[in-house]
C-alpha cells in the first residue's frame, strides 16, 4: 500500500494506493517549503492528513511538490511527514518530476505546469534534463495563476481594461482596494488570493481586453520558457488547472508558434497512481 502526494501552492491532494486501486484520499492546504515553516508544515499534515489516514499500513509514500528543490527544502517536508507518520520508506521530489512522470512515464516530452504557480522542463523518459527556473510569482511564473491574478490588479485597478470591468470585479468578489491590498501584502499565502482571480477571468473571458490579458500571459509562457526547449522534436505536456481550463487558448497560442501540445490534465494524480501501480507489479 503506497501514499502518494501531488503538492501544489494552493492544496495537497493525498491518495492511498493498493495494487493500482483508490482506497482513500484526502487533502489539505499547500505546504510548500518556501511559503510555510518546518512547525506550520507539520502542523497541517497532523490536523487535516493524519486523521483521515492513520488506519491504513502504508509502506512507502511518494511526494511531488512545489517548493521541493533541493535536498534542504525536501528534507523540510521528509521531516514533517516522518513525524506523523510511522513509515520509513519516504521519497520526495518536485512537483515537476511529478507531473514528467504522470504525463510522459518513460517517454521524453516536454513537460509544463499552469496551476497557481507555474513551471516547465525537458523530461528524457528518466530524469529531468533542461530547466528554466520558474523563479516563482514575484519574478516569474509565467502564465500561472497567480501571475493572472497580479496582472488582472494592476490592469483593472489602473483602469486599463474594458470599463465597467473594475466595478464588477469589486462587487462580485465584495472587496474594495485597501482589502486587496492587504490580502496581497499583509496576509498569509497572497498567491492563493491572486491564483483564485482566475475564475473570474474564465467568467468574463469573451471580455476583449481580459481575453488579451491572459493570451499574452500564455504568450509570455511560452516565450520565456517553452521556446527554450526541442519544441520542435518533443511534445509539450500539461498539467494544472490554469492549463486545463484556458486549454483551447493554450493550443492557439502553440499552434501559431508550431508547437505540437500532446496530453493536458487537470491533476497529474491519475497519472502516478498509473505510473506506480505498474512499476510496483
């Protein structure tokens, strides 16, 4: 019986695993090691994990998240899952190794992650080979959901966008300026508030001056990231939900570039429980 763990910004989705079969998930707020401390991050997993998966005999537990660079920020999440956990065999790795291997499994492809944050690389079948770092929704994160969010602000706040589209922005989200502003600079995770701008976006995508909005953040995605890869050679795969619910618009925008996209999915989840299911018969 194995744990396997897709870890984003926003939420973790948990699933226990038995010979290729579901037999429980669960999930709890994001716990990225860049955001959240060790104690905030162990404190999550023992409230909102723990409980609902303390009766099952787990033997090895797989987690892919965001944040998980380096042996240092692993070690962070190996630490907070062994203390709730009574299980020896526990493997972490990036969310971007988890998504080349729920997409791509022993096949090379490019591999790009739109969900709050967003993220991309070469995969050759094993290992991840070509990187361009995502540096986060402060600096980059091109094309996520975050970033749709923070350019939405500053263009609706600014008045840049088709008029009207501030003043119903602000009564159907209830918020007024200072709000945001303290949402985004004095309260915890803002990522996640400028990530759930992007309902909004997809209600109002007919919009022209939103519409352009988000092609030329996608646009960006790929200029920044994707281009930099053998785009010519390999497929470029998906993952998340920015790339699954703007996926015609992302196939667009790829097509004018003569990018082939091969497979979009919402969660990399159905992915691995395949993947490790069939490595582990």
């Amino acid at each position: 019986m194995i744990l396997i763990a897709d870890g984003g910004s926003t939420s973790v989705d948990w699933c226990i695993v038995n010979n290729g079969k579901v037999e429980k998930t669960t999930f709890c707020y994001g716990i990225n090691p860049f955001i959240r401390s060790y104690e905030d991050i162990y404190g999550e997993i023992k409230n909102f994990v723990l409980p609902n998966l303390k009766d099952f005999s787990i033997e090895t537990i797989y987690f892919f998240g965001a944040g998980c660079l380096s042996s240092e920020t692993n070690e962070i999440i190996r630490r907070a899952i062994a203390a709730n956990f009574n299980v020896k065999d526990i493997r972490i790795d990036s969310d971007l190794m988890g998504a080349a291997l729920a997409l791509c499994r022993n096949n090379p492809g490019i591999v790009g992650i739109l969900g709050t944050g967003s993220n991309s690389c070469f995969y050759d079948g094993e290992k991840i080979t070509e990187h361009i770092p995502p540096l986060g929704y402060i600096l980059g994160d091109e094309g996520s959901g975050a970033v749709l969010g923070r350019t939405f602000l500053n263009e609706c706040l600014k008045n840049q966008l088709t008029k009207g589209i501030k003043e119903k922005f602000l009564e159907e989200y209830n918020l007024t300026i200072p709000e945001i502003l303290n949402k985004v600079y004095n309260e915890p995770m803002p990522n996640k508030f400028l990530g759930q701008i992007a309902d909004f976006l997809v209600l109002n995508f007919e919009d022209e001056s939103i519409k352009s909005l988000v092609r030329n953040s996608f646009a960006d995605f790929f200029r920044k990231n994707i281009l930099q890869y053998d785009y010519k050679k390999f497929p470029v795969n998906f993952v998340g939900s920015v790339a699954f619910i703007f996926q015609e618009t992302i196939k667009d925008i790829a097509n004018d570039r003569g990018i082939n996209i091969g497979e979009i999915h919402e969660s990399p989840m159905d992915g691995l429980i395949e993947y490790y299911s069939l490595i582990r018969e």
